[in-house]
C-alpha cells in the first residue's frame, strides 16, 4: 500500500480574502520527513503560476498563509485555486489540493 509523505490541512477552506478580518488567510499546515525541502505554489485552473509561497525551502513541518494575493499583491479573484505541494530530498513526492476563494 502507497501512504503518502504529505500530510497537509488547509483551513479555513473556502477563505474569502476581502479584508473583513474573517476568514481572510487560508491556513495550509504541512507535515513532511524530515531532510525535506518543500516547495509551495498556488496555480489557477488554467494551469497558470500565481504564487509561489515556498520554493525548495528545507523544512520539517509548520504553518505557512496564503492571504489571497498573487505575486503582484493583487487579491485574486473567486475561484477554485490549486495547492501544488512538493518535496524533494530523501522522499520525493507530490501533491494538489484545491483551496476555494470567495467573496462574502
């Protein structure tokens, strides 16, 4: 049986990053081995880059926030985002989840 190296949880998820000061950041929480480097990006449904949160940086586990903007600090706009997790080193693999973004 295949398990994964990735153990990840996002809350709040959907986040409506609308500055309300509600549900404004989405929590993504990782567990990874360790001698992991951990890499982060945010893409829209297209396939395209909007934001790199994390890139091969070495890492155990630990919180990292996505407050809704793009790599120009735009917010971005209503969708369904994908997470692309990924680990290098020792273990390699990879992973997506899908982080919902609304506006209230």
């Amino acid at each position: 049986t295949f398990s994964s190296n990735i153990q990840l949880k996002l809350s709040p998820n959907p986040f409506s990053p609308d500055g309300d000061g509600f549900d404004d950041e989405i929590n993504i929480e990782c567990q990874i081995p360790l001698g992991s480097n951990l890499t982060l990006k945010i893409y829209d449904v297209k396939g395209r880059l909007i934001r790199t949160l994390l890139n091969d940086q070495p890492a155990v586990s630990g919180k990292t926030v996505w407050d809704g903007k793009n790599a120009e600090g735009k917010i971005v706009r209503t969708g369904i985002y994908v997470l692309f997790v990924q680990i290098t080193g020792e273990h390699k693999e990879s992973k997506k989840a899908a982080i919902s973004v609304i506006k209230k």
